[in-house]
C-alpha cells in the first residue's frame, strides 16, 4: 500500500495558475508561491453571490481516527466530478503535531491537497508571521518595562505569552529577563503554541487589513498595577503587528489531488480559540464557489458550536447543512470497547455509542440546520456494522451514507454528495444561533454546556467568579464566549465517552481575547503547548539530494 | 526629500520573470514568490564559466554610518549602464535590527533592492525556516533528556541555544523546564538572534542539499556526563532538519531600483559567524553574471577576513578586487572628532583617521588582492577632505574615488565602476589565505590578531586554555578560526577607534561549531541577541487598508 506521501508525489497537480483561472480569479487577485500555491486577493469588484456553505465536523474524536479532513476533501473532490463548482475551504497545520505525532494534516490516501510537503512544512509562510508578529509584541513588553515603564505595566499581571509553531514542553514554564540590569526585567512567562496564539484567532477572524488591525489595537496584554487593561494600542505597535501580518492575511490557494481549487488559511485551536479557517479564506471561496466545503475543529461541541457562534457572525453567513463524520470504530469506543478490541464486530457497543453521535446530530438541529450523516468506512468494519449504524440514523430521520474517500477520493463519496445536495436543495436551513450576546457571560456557558455538552449545572471556582465580575466591570460582558474543553468528552472530563449524564462543567478561569473579540473559558487543564512523544514522527524524516520529502505521512 | 520607502513605491519594477529571462535563467530553473520575487535553483547543466568577484568590505563602522550596501547597489547598476552583466550578491536582513533600530536594510536613496518592503519583513521566509529548525532541535534535545536521556546528554553542558529573529534582551538568560516533573527538565537556557544560529552559517556554507544535511548532522549540541559531545546525528534528526531548509537552501533573485539582478541570500552575524551571503547565491550569481558584486559585514578586519579565510575555501573562487568604503566622516571620528562635530571641515583629523583605512587596505593587500577605495560622499562633506582623502589614498598608490549612489544610484558610481573594470583588467589578484589550516589554533588565532587587528600578543584566558586543550583532544583543531570581536576598533576594546598599538587580544572563551565548520573566538562581550532600544523602530510602522506599508526606512 502507497504511504500518502508516495501517493501526493505521483500525483499529476494542474498549474496553480489554471486552476485560478477556472475560478474565476483574475490576474491581478493572485500572487504565484512557485506552480503550486498563490495567495489570491480579491478586488472588491469581483463581489459575487455567495455559494452554498457545508460544514463538516464529527463526533468527539477519539484515538481510533475520524478523518473528518479526507471526508472534506472527497466530498468537494466528488460535488466537481459532478460538475457543482466546489471550493474548499480549510484550516493550515501547524509543525508542532506535524513533527511530533502526526506527521502530517493535508487528508490522506486520496483525498490529500497538494503539494502535501509545503503545506505541512512552511507552507506561504503565515504561521511564521503570526509567530513573529506575537514574539514581537512580547518584545515590545518587555522593552517597554525595562525602559522606564511608562505604562505601569504590572511584570506580574502579563497576560500575554511568547509562541512557538512547535511541541516543546519545555517552553510551558519559564522565567525571563535573567541576569543583571541590562538583561531587562525578570518575570516569570510561557510559550504556546503559535495557533494557539490570539493573533492567530485575530487573524482568522478579521474581515479585512482594516479590521486585523483595529482587532490588534484591542488585544490586552495584561494589567497595570491598578489593574486597568493594557491594550496593544497603548504600546503604539498595532501599525507593526499589521504590518508583519499583511501578507499572512491573504487566503491560499492550492488543489487537491482531483484539482478541485482548496483555500487554505489559518488555523486556531479549537479549545481556547475558534477552531476554523479563515473568514476571509471561507468568505473568498463563497464568492468563487458555488457549493464550500469547510470543516471545524475537534468534535461539534467544540468546532462546529464555535463556527455556529463565533465565526457565522463575522462571516455574515452560515450553513446550508452540516455533515457529521463518524466511524464505526469510534462510535464502539463511545460504547465501551477498548482501543485493542475494535477490529471486532460488536454490534450492543456500536449501538449503544450511536448515542454520541445522536446527541451531536441532535445539537446542530437545534441551530436550525439540516444534518446529513458521513460514515467514514475503515478496512476492520463489519457489514453488519456499517448497516446497523445506517438504520440508527434512519430511526431518527437522518441520512447517513458510506464514505470511503480515503481509499478511493472523490468516488468514495458518491452518495454522499448527492445527499448533501439534495439535501441543501430540499430542507432550508434556519440558522438560529444558540445565545444572544446580551446575555450575562454565566448564562452564556450555561447555555452551552448544558444545551450542547448535556451538563447538569455549571460550577464556578471561586476565581472564575472573581473574573466574571471583573469582566463586568470592564465592559466585556457582551461577548460571546469560546469555551476550552476537552475534545474528548462532551463533558470536561476527557474519560467519559457517549453521552455523559449527571455532569457538572467546572470552570477554572476566563480569559479576555478582546482583539479576537471572545471570551476563553477554560475548564479542566487546557494544554496550550504540547510535548514530543518519545519517538517524534521528526525522526523517519527526510529530504535527499535532489529535494524530495520522505517521513510525512 | 523623499524617504527610502517613498523612493522604492515610486521605482517601476520589470517583473522578476523578465530580469531571470535576461540572466539566461531557464524557467524550469525559477518559482515565483508573486511577482517580485523569485527563488532559483540552477541545474547542473547550467555550469558556466564563473564571472568576476568583486569584494565590498569598509573601514570600522562607526556610528557616522559607512553605506557598505548603498555602495554595492549603485556599482553595480552602473555596471549594468555600462552593460557588463553585473549580479549582486547581498544577505537578507534581519528583521531584529529592522523593527528595532534601522527600519530596514536594503541600501538607501536611489540604490535600494526591491520589493524593499517584503525583503525588510519576511522575505521568502528563509530565515523564519531557520528558526523553526534551531527551536525544533532544541525541542528534540529537551525531549530526548524528559524521556530518559538515553545518549546522557547533560543538561548543564548544552550548548545549543533557541533563537528568534527578534531584538529580544529578556531571553538573554532563561529558565526553561520550570514546573512539575510532566513539564520538561528544568535547565539554563538563553535565546540568540536567528542570524546568530550555526544553522545560519551552515546554510550560508553548504554547496547543497546533501552538504548541508552533512553538516547539520555534525553540529554538536552539548556534551554528555561523560565529556563527550553530542551531535545532531546522535539525535537522528538531520533529516528532519534539512527538510525545515530545503526551500531555505535555493537563493532569492530580487532586483534594484535600475533593475539590476540581485541574489539575497543569508545573513549571519558578523561576528560569532562568518557574516557573508551564502556560497550557494554567490556561485549562482557568479554563473549568472560576468561581475558579481558581494559585500561582507562590518569591518574588513571581521567580515571580509572571514570570507578570506573561510567562505573562499566553501566558495572555491576568491576575490578579483577588493573595494574598501570608507567616508570622510568615519575617518574623521577615527581621527578623533566627536560625532556632533562631524559637519566641520577638520583636516588633521582625516589625516588621522586616515590610519584606519591604510591598514585595512595593507590587510586586503596581504591576500593579494588589489584594493579600489570608494569614498561614500555625504551631504556636509568639504571639498578640501575629499580632496585630502583621494591625495592620501593616491600617496599609497590605491585609487579612491568618490561615490555619491545614495543620491544618484548607479551614476553615482560613474568612475568607481570604470577604475573597478579597469582595476581587474589590469592587476592580477593573487590570492593566498592568511594562514594555513593546519596550524595550530593558537597559532591561527594570533596570526590574524598579530597581522590583520596590529596586536602586540594574544592573551588566552584560563577557560579558553582549557578549550584549546578540548579541542586538540576532540580533533577539531584543523578547523579554519572565526574570531568574535567588536566591530568598531581593530582591537578588541570597542573605544579604541584609528589604529590601535600596543594591545593584547584576549582570548575568553572557544566555541566549537563544527556544522558550520569553523571554531568560535570570543574576545570581549559579543551580545547574540541585541535589545531594543527606547524607542523602537516599529512605532512608526505601519499598513493601510490597501496593503501599503510606511515607517520602514
């Protein structure tokens, strides 16, 4: 069997140039990255009715694999084979998982977008800026104390943190400023990863350069000894930070391995940010596209709610459906069975995890939205399996179709596609989202965790409760909030699978992203950088003479 | 008057397709960075005839401002007035100094590389590619000691260090591993600049891919409990590594504001590295062109003796001419004056100051190679010190001629590109290196200190005596020396400015870089990560909502 690198390098890819053309996209709305991928900047002229928007998100993940990318991809590979003028629109990985665990994150077998190598490595170079534009603002900081502190900027109350687009553990806890006067002032400080940066969720978030950098100005940094707010718009460096940004804010432009035109832009968290690709990247496909295909992070307790809440708004559209990836293998999880017994049939597990997936269909019906069911077929599951899970769906009225985009891409989704677009044509979304702004922050987390996650109650440690007051106070109560939890559980507690009962969320801290214009609250231990395995994926990497890859996968 | 940035909007571009097409560059040898950039890699069937090497290197910098680039733009756009295939060959700045003191450096005036704005900000991302694979390797180090440090590599003896591209004083000296037992292994750790990296200086040394993957493989990163040092290869990383560099490797082609072709191409320090373009863009350009135009950074006491004694060795060409900058202000400091009093005529002092210049000619001249002085001419200079200045140079019997390229671009190095041409016509350059490597380093070290900076002796401190011994021990000892001194007296005291007597240079301290290939020699307290100062360049920076950029200057 080919790895998906072998199959990504015997691809025949299409001059990037060409498939802009097919597009739409006039010569002047596009910048060549070498053959393969283009930074594409629509003029306001070529405004055009937005396409059809498909949200694909999943069930809560587990260690058994949903592949929810590959189903994007095949999806839209297959909606072209149909001739429906698709358009992907998703989400940049970062090198940290790429070389510790995963190796890569362009899809796999062949549903992959190409050329898998530069967008798993440096790709146009967007992380980069992000990584740069924070590490600068932490600079300024810093400098900005050690020269007199003008500001009154308390090194204790620094709520901003250095990044790194990178898995290094050894980053989470530090101190700086070490050493003598010259050396600046010492204080303790961390590092996150660069998308969990809130100049990553600015970025994705913003509508415009305009936008980006009055987003940029907003960022509070931290607190002064009298505990005001101090905003990047007091340090007078908005204009820099926007101006390292200009280029990371333009969307990308490459292809899959069918040539079906993919954008590519951004990429948060999906706990303690949004979880979803770019507003501008998604907001150019809708105008190039007919039919877009997107994707959100993690399970639809996190991504998709967030899309639903968070990103909708400042995209000023929202779904035309909503596909759920879920696979027989996860699901047997969800209903008790251990990683190592999966191969099995096991048909009472398979029903009994079907709850998951119920609940999260159940969830995105309460946006309004129509749902269609993407079964993601893996070599191990049974027919038995398959149909069971098929019948669960049609029991509470919902289609669900076999997909096997890994193994044979845009073909591996015939039925689904046709679903989906007959599903847009037939049931007419209606978009509601589950909150109002005006709420108070407490009813806010409320509503979602007991309408979306199924908790009981909410519980607020005593410093969570001193901040919602805080927040009052400062006028950020009109936020929406973007809840950090496990990606695993529907509740925060990552060892309960199904659909956990009798739950309370507990909320350990909330935390202003004022540039980015919500509020984290985090629940449980959100790890913001992530560590190497003992063997990272880095160590069967390769490059030979003549600049060929090997070792992503 | 017009600022840099005003200059270079104004400048009509030819698209970068054109300028490569006229260099004979084939189209499968190109990929475009949008329009204005490009990165090349030549094919082996593109071997050419090498063309001729001009050398720009200056007198010590001083604060008056030398213009070592602006120099090398205008002579080689006047080159090109006169249609002699010149190619210039420069380093990529740092964006550490540009967002801190200097706002950009790309040249000034009339000579300027463009687009001045995307090379002063991330450029091609070379140099963001570097500092994701020095952290990547710090990360794999960390890593390897948290998951049972099975080479036993001691954490108080690593010698590797993270990097960004920042102007940063508060990562001078850190803690990093800080927390509970799942957080890493707490140690020191210190941060430099990204162009003070050895994977810097490798990726300016390195023929090619397979070259740099050698070298990268044989960087140690610290030693064991055992003494024994660890190298990157024992890690199982260099693959990894290469691949993070292998678009990093391939030269960019931008072009001036007269459209000459330029390569710009790596940027390491001057003084803990090498601090010349890389080997890789020098040889294309040298395929390329029939004149090449490269500069070394700071003094010709730092920088062009290292592309004397090392980067030829890599390069395998030496120098045709040497053209030494200096100004009448330099030299007036040199002599004595005060920086404030710089705008008055004082003859004496230039007579003075004038030492300073002879020795770095007489230092050029001892590698054989033929010298032309450029007299960078600023606004307040008198007649009657040019004057002075071509009779003192005439008197040794180096022709010095004026250069006004800030002002004038290429025409303003009308008969210093005439006495250039004429100068390689006419004297050989016979090129011997100063030393041999199979001296001792001892030997090594106070040949350059005795010849080159005019020191009485060279005092090696305890610790570095100890090194010697190492590194005898370790066989690293027929490594070419790579002495780190302060760039702005030939000593090693930075208050020491004409030409120094009488001193000793002291030796504090040897480090091996033995992927870059040469022995590190502090003398003095080099800074590898600058700070910013009160007021930083950035303040001013800024982008409007078309995507213009100001305040870069």
């Amino acid at each position: 069997m080919l790895s998906d690198i072998e199959i990504a390098q015997q691809s025949k890819l299409s001059s990037i140039t060409k498939i802009a053309e097919k597009l739409g996209i006039s010569s002047e709305s596009i910048e060549l990255f070498g053959n393969d991928k283009a930074k594409v900047s629509l003029k306001e002229e070529d405004k055009a009715s937005l396409g059809k928007l498909i949200l694909v998100t999943s069930i809560n993940p587990t260690p058994a694999g949903e592949g929810k990318t590959t189903v994007s991809i095949g999806l839209a590979d297959r909606l072209n084979q149909l001739h429906k003028n698709a358009v992907l629109a998703l989400r940049e990985p970062s090198l940290g998982p790429v070389m510790g665990l995963k190796g890569g994150a362009t899809g796999g077998g062949y549903s992959q977008v190409l050329p898998m190598e530069d967008i798993n490595l440096h790709f146009t170079g967007d992380i980069h800026a992000i990584t740069t534009a924070n590490n600068a603002l932490s600079a300024f900081i810093d400098n900005h104390i050690h020269q007199g502190n003008e500001l009154g900027i308390d090194p204790q109350q620094i709520i901003w943190k250095r990044s790194l687009d990178l898995n290094d553990r050894a980053l989470r806890n530090t101190l700086v400023g070490l050493g003598n006067k010259a050396q600046g002032v010492p204080r303790q400080e961390g590092f996150d990863i660069t998308v969990a940066s809130e100049i990553m969720a600015v970025l994705c978030l913003a509508s415009d350069l305009s936008d980006l950098k009055a987003r940029l100005a907003r960022i509070v940094i931290g607190y002064t000894y009298q505990k005001e707010p101090v905003t990047v718009q007091d340090l007078q460096v908005e204009g820099a930070l926007a101006l390292l940004l200009k280029e990371a804010m333009k969307p990308n432009l490459v292809q899959t391995i069918e040539q079906t035109p993919a954008f590519i832009h951004g990429g948060p968290f999906a706990n303690i940010a949004h979880g979803c690709n770019s507003v501008v990247a998604t907001k150019t496909a809708l105008r190039l596209g007919d039919y877009v295909v997107t994707e959100a992070g993690f399970g639809a307790d996190l991504g998709a709610e967030k899309f639903l809440d968070i990103k909708v708004t400042n995209l000023e559209k929202s779904p035309d459906v909503v596909v759920m990836v879920a696979t027989v293998r996860a699901l047997k999880m969800h209903g008790g069975v251990a990683v190592d017994q999966l191969d099995k049939e096991n048909l009472p597990a398979l029903e009994k995890g079907f709850a998951n997936l119920k609940k999260h269909i159940q969830n995105m019906q309460s946006f309004g939205l129509p749902v269609v069911v993407a079964i993601n077929e893996f070599a191990f599951d049974q027919e038995s399996e398959l149909s069971l899970l098929q019948t669960l769906c049609q029991e509470i009225e919902v289609n669900a179709l076999r997909s096997s985009t890994w193994a044979n891409g845009g073909m591996g989704a015939k039925e689904l596609a046709s679903t989906v677009v007959d599903t847009i044509a037939d049931k007419k979304a209606k978009y509601r989202p589950l909150y109002q702004n005006q709420l108070p922050v407490e009813d806010k987390i409320k509503k979602i965790a007991r309408n979306i996650y199924g908790a009981k109650n909410v519980f607020f440690e005593k410093n969570a409760r001193k901040q919602l007051e805080d927040i009052k106070t400062l006028g950020w109560d009109q936020l929406p909030v973007c809840i950090a939890k496990t990606q695993y559980s529907l509740s925060d507690d990552a060892s309960l699978l199904g659909v956990p009962k009798d739950f309370d969320l507990t909320v350990r801290e909330i935390s202003p992203k004022i540039g980015a214009g919500f509020l984290v609250v985090l629940t449980g231990n959100v790890l913001t950088m992530p560590g190497l395995p003992k063997r990272p994926a880095a160590l069967d990497m390769d490059v030979d003479e003549k600049g060929n890859a090997s070792g992503l996968f």
